[in-house]
C-alpha cells in the first residue's frame, strides 16, 4: 500500500484508488503535498482541505483540455478529462453527504466522465435499467472479437464506491479482451442510485439483481445463459446473496469477500478495523436509508450469508487480501467453506508475492483483476463447451 500520509488510512486508501484509475504521480504530488498538516485534522477540516486541493487540480486539467480541444486535440483533451473527472471522482467520496456542494461536484464529475469517454473514442455506453419508476444507471462495455451474443459479467460496487470508479480500475477492459462484455452498474445504495435518486441499500439483492438480468436478456447481444456477476468489497456480500437466488445467473465472484458485514459493523462500533470514509456512520446511515446508527444496526443483522451460500448451484470464485484491514480474511473461509453446493469453488487468497493484498486489492489491481479477468472467461468458454 503506498502510504502518502503516515497516519491516515482513509486518504491513503483514496489516494491507492486514484492511481488504480489512472493518476499521475506528478499530479498526486502536487495536490498532496500541501495537505500533511490536513492530513491529522478533524474529519469536516480536512476532508475541505482534500477537495479543495483536488478540485483545484482538477480545474487545471480541464483548461489544459480546453485549450487541446481548441486545436483539436480531442484524445488527448479526453486523457485530462479522464483524469479531472478520477480526482473529483476522489475527493466527492470523502465528504459528508450533506456537505455543502457535494452534489454539483459529483454531478461535475459525471459529466467529465462522459466527456472522456467520447473524446477518447471508448467502448463504454451508458445505459438506464428500469428500477421502481426510476433507473439504475450503468456502464456497458463490448465484449471484443465476438460474433453474436457474448457472455456478460454484471459488476456492483461495494458501499462506497461507483461504477466510473470500477471501470477506470480495469476489469471491464480486461474482460472485452478475453471475449467477456461487461455490466458496471451503480446499484441501489450506490452512485446515482443514492445521490440522484434517493435509492437506498437493501439486503435482498435478488430484488434489484433480476431488473439488471432482465435489461440484459432484453439486448440483442447477450448471450442468456451466461450472464455473471462480480462484486467489490461489500458487493462481496451482494453478488452472492444474488447469485444464491437469481437463477438465471451463471457464475460469480467476490472480489473482497463480505460473508458477514452485520458482524464487521458491532465491531467497527468497538473501533476495531479501519474505516473507508471519514463520517462512517452518516454514510452507512445515508445509503441505506437509516434515520440513526440504531435503525441501521437493526438493518445490519440481514446483511450475512449463512444459510444463503449453501443455495449457490453455480461456479464461484472468492478473492481477498492477506492483510485487508477492513475486513477480516476469516470470512473469505467462511464464504468458500459454504460453496459445498457449487460445481467450480475456489478460494484465491493475494499474497505479497503478486501483490492485492489490501482490502479489495486496491494496492494493486491489476494483477489481482487479471486473475479475475481470466477465471471468469475460461469458466464461461467451459459453460459454452
């Protein structure tokens, strides 16, 4: 992990994000240097301080893209975008969901995002999936070099981060290079989901997952019977309480397994393990639609997968990291000891020696998402074989 701040997990952590989407180091430099004082501030003091800093970085890239568009430069103004949009992207994630601005700053970012993507000629479409008289939005990513329906790895967030986060990471790319198309979607409690349309959390997946498998089955280009999803950090606990019981999906993985969130929360209230955003409890409140920290601890005792992995009748695979600060590598064992149902269980635990050993292999992804990338397409050519 690298550590820019010795004492502060919480701005590493997005620090180690920003750079597996695509950060300069130079550019890291610039906006952290200032910040070490800030760094040990209180929460509300130095979560300013970070988006001011970020922000500032971010509004010298889009001039810088400005000026390359005015030349038509138009891939390489949609590289700055890119990366304006990762920073915003960075410091909207640390502050309080009441925070002053917050809102325009994400939707500052949506709109970068976009832009990046069509100046830089990208495979990735938005999409709307009909949800409850609203919609979850989406991120869908061709697969490459297949003729007729691919298969498809649907892919949710964990509780803090959105679906512009997880495509920057990678996995989508990697994926349509081995012949996988991909679903990044911002579930209920996540993304747009939460801050655009009030959608909260829930702990039944299923619900919200077979909305996601009925838009696929409704594109052209699917191929139904192999339709999987992946989840990230506590999308660790979504994907297979929905692969448990929606059966049309054919496979899935953990990325960062959750098998029991409910327990990780009474101990976060005993302080134990680190944090991934400054005002935890108002953002665990917030997502899943909680009035105080007790009505969201009674919502916590669904959010566990015992007498639920047993149901999983498909192949599965569960990541985490050796030394994940958050969550505890004793649920990876939990969640894979209950596969006794699945036809193709393994456990993938991430060592030092290829690296991805933080929480949800944000310290490095790559290589952690290439072994992903890979199972996910040889067990769907299996499925088709």
């Amino acid at each position: 992990m690298f550590k820019y701040f010795p004492t502060n997990y919480v701005w590493n952590l997005s620090v180690n994000l920003a750079i597996e989407m695509g950060a300069r180091i130079g550019e890291i430099e610039e906006m952290c240097g200032p910040l070490q004082e800030a760094a040990t501030k209180k929460d509300k003091e130095g979560t300013e301080a970070f988006r001011d800093t970020w922000a500032k970085m971010a509004d010298k890239l889009c001039v810088l893209a400005e000026e390359d568009e005015s030349r038509g430069r138009m891939i390489s103004a949609g590289e700055k975008y890119n990366r304006a949009a990762t920073y915003l992207i960075t410091c909207e994630r640390l502050q309080g969901h009441k925070a002053p601005g917050r809102l325009e700053l994400y939707r500052r970012a949506l709109g970068l995002f976009q832009k990046s993507i069509t100046l830089g000629k990208e495979n990735c479409e938005r999409v709307e999936i009909p949800y409850e008289g609203k919609h979850l939005s989406a991120l869908y990513v061709r697969a490459e070099g297949v003729e007729g329906p691919a298969p498809v790895l649907i892919q949710v967030n964990g509780l803090d981060s959105t679906k512009e986060m997880k495509y920057r990471v990678g996995l989508p790319q990697w994926l349509a290079k081995r012949g996988v198309a991909s679903l990044i979607v911002d579930q209920p409690g996540t993304g747009e989901a939460l801050r655009l349309h009030e959608i909260p959390a829930r702990f039944d997946a299923e619900f919200w997952a077979a909305k996601v498998v009925d838009y696929l089955e409704a594109r052209d280009d699917t191929d139904n019977n192999r339709i999987g999803m992946e989840g990230v950090s506590l999308g660790g606990y979504h994907c297979p309480r929905a692969v448990a019981n929606e059966p049309r999906l054919a496979l899935g993985v953990c990325w960062g397994a959750n098998h029991d969130w409910r327990d990780v929360q009474k101990r976060r209230l005993e302080k134990e393990g680190d944090f991934p955003v400054p005002h935890y409890w108002d953002h665990v409140c917030w997502a899943w639609g909680a009035k105080d920290i007790d009505e969201f601890m009674e919502i916590a005792e669904n959010v566990h997968l015992d007498g639920q992995i047993e149901k999983i009748k498909v192949p599965f695979l569960v990541t985490h990291g050796e030394k994940d600060s958050q969550i505890p590598l004793k649920w990876a064992y939990r969640t894979y000891e209950q596969l006794i149902n699945s036809p193709k269980r393994e456990l993938k635990i991430f060592t030092d020696r290829e690296g991805g050993v933080q929480h949800s292999s944000f310290d490095n992804s790559a290589n952690a998402g290439h072994y992903i990338a890979d199972w996910v397409a040889e067990t769907f050519k299996a499925t088709t074989a």
